[in-house]
C-alpha cells in the first residue's frame, strides 16, 4: 500500500510537541502507514530523547530525499533555529515562538512543492508566535496566507463526532455577526469534501441553529430564520443531504450516536466543547487527562494538513506523560486524506 511522506512540525519547543511527535514516531502504525520526517530544530528532539530516556535516534537531514525512514530512527529535517539556554518548558517565549513558527511555514513550502504529501502540526502557543512577531490567531490562519487560499474552514474529527466551524478565533459579537448565508453553505460544502476524502459513506449534514431552540420563530433571535434557513435550502439545492437548522442542544446528542455524518457549527466553543467532551478524558484524581483524541483537519486548502485538536500543555511538558494518542490519529487521518486525494 502506498505511503505517503508526512512532515510533522515539532510544535512549540517549551511544549509537548516534540514529545508526541516522537512517540508517535515510536508507535508501529505510524510506520506502517507512512513515511514520516520531523520537521524543526535536532537538538529540540535530542533534548527530549535525553531527557525521557525515549528509545530512538535522531538522524538530522537538510533535505526531505536524504530521510531513511528507518525504524527506531527519527528523521529530522534540522532547521537549526533554537537556542535552547532561552527555552524553559512551560513558560511562553518569542524564541520557542519564532521557532515553532518556522517549522509550519517550512512544511507549507514544501508540500506546495510537493516535496511532502501531506502536513501534520504539533501544538503552537499563539502567544509565543505574536511575540516572535508572527501575528496570527492559529494555524488555520498561518496555512491560509502562506497558501493564498481565501475559502477555509476548521473540521474537527474524532470517530463519530465531525465538526466544522463557521468562524473560530473571533470574539462571540463577531460569531453572531458572520452567520451568514454564504458562509454557512461554504462550510457544508467543505464538510461534505472532507466526510467523502475521509472515506465516510454517512453524508447526511446536520447543521445548527445559532440562538436558544434555533430562534424559535425569532423569539429568541432572528438569525436562524435570516440566514440559516436559506442556507439549509441552498444547500439542498446544490444536492445535498442536510437538516436544520437544529438546536445544539439536540444535534450534538444526536451526532455522538452517527445518526449524522458531519455538523455544521456557527462559532467555536458551539463545535469545540461538546467535541472535547467525546475525546478528552480527564483524571481528576491524577489532575491530568489520561487520553486526548482528536483531528482538527483544515478544509479548503491545495494542500492537506492535519494537527492534534489540543494545547500546548505547558503544565506537563517535559515530564514524559503526555499521551501521543490525537498524534497518532492525525497522522493517520493525513495518509487517509493523501490516499484519498
């Protein structure tokens, strides 16, 4: 079976990123699916195998064709650019910004060449990268502009639950202000490419309502009646096979058994928090989460990326217990998409 190449950023050196990354590299299924190359700073990597007594090689490269892809090794495209005396786990920096930073911009460059068959990006602290002077609200957003793609949006992906979002990073006034009919079909239409190149034979849309009980005939705002309703009709017009708009409160029940294939969310914490609360398994007694599952896919853009749907972790990074689970299945969510392209 084909396997891809997949180049996976490191995230953000003072985070977990360079941990998952390396123990998802550890784990057979990656390497049996795919072909994959770290991509950030060596000593970033070195440091951690060090420090956690991981059972695996660097072998830094300068070019994505010198990789070996040989078991128990990392390949590491080095793009030396972290001064590790500057770097504290757990603590925001410009200079573990800028350098987490550079590895997307770098994967972006080469998969738009075609070096790479798809991306896959560990967790960046906004902050640190506003700091190191990158202004940009995320990923998705980093990936747009490097990519000149103006029609994008966020899907979320953990076994049944699939989400995409009409606005992310913005304040809940903007949400409420962008439902807009144009953008609704937009995403349902982007959700509708990403369930059929995730091999999904469930197509059925459920998208939500914005205000309490979807408006409720506009007792509780016009929105849903305005702007939603046309989409729906839109939508069912362009072929396909959506309801709503639909309380949250009843979709996202819904969703979890698969009676829908994908939803339709009008703003982020609409998507995010019912999402989290499917793959996100908190410890309470150990204060930490035992297991983080989740894709976040960006749709719309010529290149396909995928990352892990969660933080940066600061408060375990470098302790050895974050889980590589939500790498692992971005990884494979990435090759699937590749396969599939």
């Amino acid at each position: 079976m084909y396997k891809p190449i997949v180049g996976i950023t490191m995230g953000d050196p003072a985070s977990i990123g360079p941990e998952i990354a390396l123990k998802a590299l550890l784990d057979a299924r990656v390497q049996d699916i795919c072909r994959p190359i770290l991509v950030g700073d060596a000593v970033v990597f070195q440091q951690i195998i060090s420090r956690l007594q991981l059972p695996i090689a660097i072998h830094a490269v300068e070019q994505v064709s010198e990789a070996r892809f040989t078991a128990g090794e990392a390949d590491v495209l080095d793009l030396k650019n972290t001064d590790l005396s500057k770097i504290t786990f757990g603590e925001i920096s410009a200079e573990a910004g800028n350098a987490s930073f550079e590895a997307v911009t770098k994967v972006i460059d080469l998969a738009l060449k075609g070096e790479l068959d798809a991306t896959v990006t560990g967790p960046i602290n906004k902050k640190s990268v506003n700091e190191a002077g990158h202004h940009f609200a995320g990923h998705t957003e980093i990936y747009a502009h490097y990519t000149q793609t103006k029609k994008y949006a966020m899907l979320l992906v953990e076994e049944n639950m699939k989400v995409i979002h009409v606005s992310t990073h913005v304040s809940l006034r903007q949400a409420c202000d962008l439902v807009k009919k144009d953008r609704i079909v937009e995403v349902t239409e982007l959700l509708h490419q990403g369930l059929v190149s995730l091999g999904e034979n469930n197509l059925k849309i459920g998208i939500a309502g914005l205000n309490p009980h979807a408006g409720d005939s506009g007792l509780f705002g016009t929105e849903d009646d305005e702007e939603i309703v046309p989409a729906v009709e839109e939508a069912r017009k362009r072929g396909y096979d959506v309801e709503g708009p639909v309380p949250a409160d009843t979709l996202f029940s819904k969703a979890a058994t698969g009676y829908y294939g994908g939803i339709v969310a009008m703003y982020h914490d609409q998507g995010h928090i019912p999402f989290k609360l499917t793959g996100f398994k908190w410890n309470a007694e150990k204060k930490q989460m035992d297991s983080v599952k989740g894709v976040n896919i960006t749709m719309g853009l010529p290149i396909i990326r995928t990352s892990v749907d969660h933080g940066t972790a600061f408060e375990i990074a470098g302790k050895g217990v974050a889980s590589p689970d939500a790498m692992i299945l971005a990884i494979e969510s990435a090759v699937q998409l590749a396969r599939n392209k």
